[in-house]
C-alpha cells in the first residue's frame, strides 16, 4: 500500500474499494510522523489477502472499470469525440483518467489548470485515449 492509499499491482485507491463496497472508514492515520492512509477491510477481505492474491486484485480492477466505464458514459458521453489535450477524448481515455482521478473527472475535464496540474493523469489519458 502506498501512503497515498492506493493497493496493488492495479494501484486500486483505498476510496475506490470503499466505492466498491470492499472496505470502509478510508482515512489518514499518523504513522511515525508521516500521514498514511488506511481503511478498515470488509471480512473476509483483508489486505494481507488483497495483496498476497493476484487473481482477486484483477477481478477487483475488472469491476472497476466496467463501473468507470459506466460512469463515463452515463456522465461524460458529451466529452467523448472533443479535443482534450491536443487528442480527441475516448472512453479509454476518460476511463483512465477516472482510475487516476476518481470523482475529479469532472474537474479534470473543465480546467485545463487542473490538466496541468495533475500531470500523471493527464500523461495516463495521453496513453490510453484512442485506444478504444
């Protein structure tokens, strides 16, 4: 896990497990003087599980996407086809920007400060749109 709460080999965030209904009570703890998240997990989830199972982290990001995917269309067909970034805006790209981002799509799509500002998400949907 990595102190900004993200788990695995997909980097999963500990608020999209909560999303998915996998853990609950997300939130910054004080470790050794340096802030962590942590979440608590949903038995029989733990994340010695989550971490030591491969198999279960690929069906986790498989959900994921499927409901990104259909937050995307359901919210943000609009954007799909426009100009973002020099290239034209496709569901693989909105669909990375949301594994990054979370909820700020929205925000992502509007600012061009916060595409600037939010560079690794802006460099993930640079390689994923067009892709599908």
């Amino acid at each position: 896990m990595t102190p900004t709460g993200q788990v695995g080999v997909f980097q999963t965030r500990l608020k999209r497990l909560e999303d998915l209904g996998l853990v609950r009570e997300v939130r910054r703890v004080q470790r050794d003087g340096t802030a962590n998240w942590t979440a608590t997990f949903r038995a029989p989830l733990t994340l010695a599980r989550l971490l030591s199972d491969p198999l279960l982290q690929y069906r986790i990001f498989v959900v994921s996407m499927k409901r990104y995917r259909d937050e995307v269309l359901g919210r943000h067909r609009d954007s799909i086809g426009k100009e973002i970034e020099g290239k034209p805006a496709t569901l693989s790209g909105l669909m990375a920007v949301s594994q990054h981002a979370g909820p700020a799509l929205t925000s992502w799509l509007a600012s061009e400060a916060d595409r600037q500002r939010f560079k690794q998400t802006t460099a993930a949907y640079g390689r994923t749109t067009g892709v599908f």
